[in-house]
C-alpha cells in the first residue's frame, strides 16, 4: 500500500481513509499514527476525508490549472504583435524589432521576456556559424620526402622521487617519416639548436635517412620566433645540407598531427608503465619501446605496397618501400647513397 512520489493514487487516499476509520476511529490520535505509517501529513489525511463522498471518483487528482490567467503570460494579442513584426522585417535585429513593438505598438513586456517568447513561438532561428575549413593536408609518399620533429616533456611521475628532485628536466625529441610511419626517439637534459642538430643528425646515421623536408612548428628549439626571418643556427645547418626546413603556422597543431599522435601514445603505452631511476635508465627503455613500436605496433592506415596487407607496422612498410625502390617503382631518399637492403638491415 505505500507508495512513494508526491502524488497519491485515488486507491492510496481510499485505502488510507479505511484504515484511519476502522482501527482509529476518525480520531485525532489516529490520524497521526496513520501519517506516520504511510508516510504522509495528518493535515493531507484530513483534507482527504473531506473530499471523500464514499465513492472512488471523489478522491481523483483535480486540474491544478489556475481559473485566471498569469498577468507575466502573453496574450494573444501580444503573440499577433510578435508574428506581426518578424513577418513585416525579416531582417531587422532582436533589438530594433523589440523597439519597434515598445515606440509604435505599444509593447510593455521586457526585453528578455520578448526574447524568451519568441523562442517558444518558434520565430528566433539560431544563428549558424560557419565551419573552419581545414586544408587537405597531403603526406609524403616517398622514405625522406618529409618528416615531422617535435619536442615533449618527460612527465614528472614516470621517475623516481629520489632522482627527479636534484631539479632536472628532461625533453624529448621525436621524429615521424610520414610515409613509412617510421619513429625515432631521444632524450636531453637540456633544448636548443645544438640538442636539434645533434638530434637529426642521430636519426640520420640509425635510419639511414636522408630527410628532404623536415617539418617542425615555430619553437625555440627550431627557430627564433621574436624574429622568423632572421638567420637561425638550425635553419643554415639545414641549408648546408641541402634540408628544406618548412615552419607550420603557429596555433594549427593538427598539421603536426602524426608526431603529436606519437606523444599520445608515448603516455599511454611508455611512461604510464615505466619508472625511471636515471637518466641512462630512461634513454635503455626508450630506445628498447622505439625498436619494439617501429616493428610490432600496426597502424591501421599503413599498407604493403606488394603483398596489399593492410594494418602493417612502420618496419613492415619501411621493408615494403625500400624493396619499390630498388625494382625503380618509388623514391627512397637514403642517406649517403646506401643500398636499400643495407638501410633496411642496419635499421633492422
């Protein structure tokens, strides 16, 4: 019989005044107890029983709806004036509309409720804001043609208290070929161009790479961004090799997309699993979590250019290129003139 919620059933009020009746006599007392039993107010119990004739009907849930209408609700006649005036300038502001109704139709509702009214009429169409069009980006599809290089911090709770606290900091250094999906990482204490340069040219001599386009944003490490244009010491070590250094635009991290992915899943799969005690400990793991991400972690947009199979890691596609390169079906910028077989292996 008891029932939750605020809104009793007319079986509920019938069976709540038969107990009250019958045990307890219509007393005050027993009206109490019956409250307390149900979970109801003595006062309800009593303005039940004055509605009850003896009949189910007589204890139904009545309209709540007030006799007179709300002085704050429109009128008709207010609704005819807001139609009135969307139809006769669709194109005016919120603002000069409602203007129009106070100063020539003598409107006395406030601005918000005039705002408000319109939206429940329906009258008031949201304003569509035009979507930012992104330029189709358009990778390399040679070994070399273009990779990406960003820098990350190392997070703070992948090392041990013991060794974090002598107040040292630790970046690293990431590089992408966009066309075999192939990654190279290392580690510094400290950024600049000199910790740039030495980087690349690492990746240059592990990969046997030789990067026509590498493809960086606009930090300190890479440029100087007081001054693009002027002469930067990374920038002329890039011209005397022959290296085009492109800069994205600032604020479109998506351009650099692919090495920033890299970073995602550097926190999810490395530095989420591992404590390091040192700095030689964190360059043996990462160097171990490079080699097995380049030939066991499959991406699912890489295919083998010979066989078709498709969700292929960067070592499979890397092997898949190379060996194009050496029928004389596709370009493979190798770094020194190297064989193929001989990058492939030396990386392998």
């Amino acid at each position: 019989m008891l029932e939750t919620g605020r809104k009793k059933s007319a079986t509920f009020k019938q069976g709540a005044l038969r107990l009250w009746h019958e045990q307890f006599g219509r007393t005050i007392q027993g009206a109490l107890v019956v409250a307390i039993m149900l979970g109801i107010h003595a006062r309800t119990l009593q303005t039940w029983d004055t509605q009850y004739d003896g009949t189910l009907e007589s204890l139904l849930a009545k309209s709540s709806r007030p006799h007179t209408p709300d002085r704050k609700q429109h009128t008709h006649e207010e609704d005819d004036l807001i139609r009135w005036v969307f139809e006769t300038y669709p194109d005016r502001g919120m603002f000069e509309k409602f203007g129009i109704l106070r100063y020539d139709k003598g409107y006395r509702r406030s601005k918000e409720g005039f705002k408000k009214r319109t939206h429940v009429l329906g009258l008031k169409q949201k304003r569509v804001k035009p979507q930012a069009t992104r330029q189709t980006y358009h990778c390399a599809t040679d070994i070399g043609g273009k990779i990406q290089i960003d820098v990350k911090y190392v997070p703070v709770e992948s090392f041990c208290k013991t060794y974090w606290y002598r107040g040292k900091r630790h970046y690293q250094y990431t590089a992408k070929d966009e066309a075999s999906k192939v990654v190279f990482r290392y580690w510094y204490i400290e950024i600049g161009h000199d910790t740039t340069i030495d980087f690349v040219q690492r990746f240059m001599n592990k990969t046997r790479i030789y990067p026509q386009v590498i493809q960086t944003d606009n930090g300190i490490e890479f440029c100087n961004p007081a001054n693009p244009n002027k002469a930067y010491k990374f920038g002329k070590w890039c011209e005397s090799m022959g290296i085009e250094h492109k800069r994205v635009r600032p604020r479109a991290p998506h351009l650099q997309g692919q090495v920033e992915t890299i970073h995602r899943v550097d926190n999810e799969n490395f530095y989420s699993r591992n404590k390091f005690k040192s700095f030689e400990d964190l360059i043996e793991k990462g160097i171990e979590w490079t080699e097995r991400h380049n030939k066991y972690c499959t991406h699912r947009r890489l295919k083998c250019d010979i066989t078709g199979m498709r969700d292929i890691s960067p070592l499979h596609k890397f092997k898949s290129l190379l060996h194009l390169a050496k029928q004389g079906k596709a370009t493979a910028h190798i770094y020194k003139d190297a064989k193929p077989e001989l990058a492939y292996e030396k990386f392998h």
